[in-house]
C-alpha cells in the first residue's frame, strides 16, 4: 500500500512548477471521526472538508463513494487499527521519495495531513521521537484546527492554524495560536482578514514560505461552497 502521493494533488503541481527548488509530496486519510481530525466537530469542518473538493467529490450516479475514496479509507483503517505496519510504510514511502528528489536535485516537502489532523509530533518511529527527527533534512508542512500543538522547537515542521467562526470560543482563538491563520472564503478574497493582511493560498501549498503574520486565504471548493456553518468565510459579510 503506497500512502504518499507525488504529481497527484493539481495544488501541489501548481507550487513545484512554480519553485525549481522543491518536489512535494501528501498523503490523504478519511476525516471518519475525532481521531483522525479532533476538532471536526468543534471547527465544524467535517462537511466542507478538502476531503470532497477535486476527484475525491467526483462520484458515479447514484453511488456515495470512489476509488480515492476507498484508498483513503483503507489507509485510515491500516492508520487506526496497525499502527506499526503504518508507519513502517509511511518510512519507506518518504525514504523513496527522498531518493526521487535526490535524483531531480530537488528538495523534498511533505504534508502528512493533506485530510487529516494528526498530531504526528507525538507518533514515535523506531529510535525516533517522531517522523520529523527521522527525516530532518525534509521539509514538512500541515494546517491544522488544534490550537494546542506545540512544534516551535521541531525546525523542519511549519504549521498554519485553520480558523473557523463555527465555535465562538474557537473563533476567539485567532490572535492567539502563533501561527499563520488559514481561512476559507466564499466571494472572493478580501484585501484584509481581522487586522491581517491576506494572501492567495490557492496559488501555492507551500505554506512555509509564507511571511509571518500573514492570513492565508483560500476559496471555498467541493461541499464547502454550500456550508452556512461559519466554517466558511463569507466575503460580503466581512464588516
């Protein structure tokens, strides 16, 4: 079972075409429960989740479910019920794209939550205290709901915290998680965000290399275009 997957998310092709200098790599579980992604629920995310934009939310008449679908699902269920055959291949599967940039004279990144909120800082691997301090010399990159993570001290992990109105205690949160706060917007980006300036993430997923104090902003797509939970930003509510 391969659980990384190279030149298969357009977001990612988009921002290698766009640097000469890195090859990305994601992996994608199923959002199925609090697990997986412990804030669904709080976050209210759980519908408009990235889980159904693209090909993932491409499904035959009157079926429910996909091929992508189905991969992510044995994934996830290999993820919570073998965790060590999991990781084990998680290894092998960064150990060989790490040859593959190697082989590009690329530098390799990595979002190991591509529809997944994992704290993988807290996953121990092997000798290692997790799959960052085995790979040190890759990149990796998440969003994520939890306010909570602390990954300062881990220098080749870069977070952007994704906000939501959903939760009033949750939306209170914006000024004081330490990192760049990703939103999702419906209408179109605003020029300003709370006091922040906001850029196009859509442009790029390569989140670390975006200036501090920055709102990332992202167009609503798949169900999330439909969501009135405060999840999803609406443009022409911004006071």
């Amino acid at each position: 079972m391969k659980l990384l997957t190279v030149n298969g998310n357009p977001k990612l092709v988009k921002g290698d075409k766009l640097s000469d200098k890195y090859l990305s790599a994601i992996m994608h579980l199923s959002p199925i429960n609090t697990r997986i992604c412990p804030y669904q629920d709080i976050a209210k995310c759980k519908e408009a989740c990235l889980n159904t934009a693209g090909r993932g939310g491409i499904f035959k008449k009157g079926e429910s479910t996909n091929n992508i679908q189905e991969a992510r699902k044995r994934k996830t269920d290999l993820y919570l019920n073998d965790r060590d055959t999991f990781m084990s291949l998680l290894v092998k599967d960064i150990q060989a794209f790490v040859r593959k940039c190697e082989r590009l004279n690329k530098k390799p990144c990595v979002r190991l939550n591509g529809t997944s909120d994992i704290q993988w800082e807290l996953i121990p691997v092997d000798n290692y205290a997790n799959i960052f301090e085995m790979f040190s010399d890759v990149q990796f990159y998440d969003y994520t709901k939890i306010p909570t993570r602390k990954v300062s001290s881990i220098k080749n992990y870069h977070l952007t915290w994704s906000y939501s109105q959903a939760n009033d205690k949750y939306a209170r949160l914006f000024e004081q998680v330490p990192y760049n706060k990703a939103v999702v917007f419906n209408g179109g980006l605003p020029r300003m965000f709370k006091g922040m300036r906001v850029i196009d993430g859509d442009t790029t997923d390569m989140r670390f290399l975006d200036k501090q104090n920055r709102v990332v902003g992202l167009k609503a797509k798949g169900l999330a275009k439909k969501d009135t939970s405060g999840f999803v930003i609406q443009t022409l509510q911004i006071a």
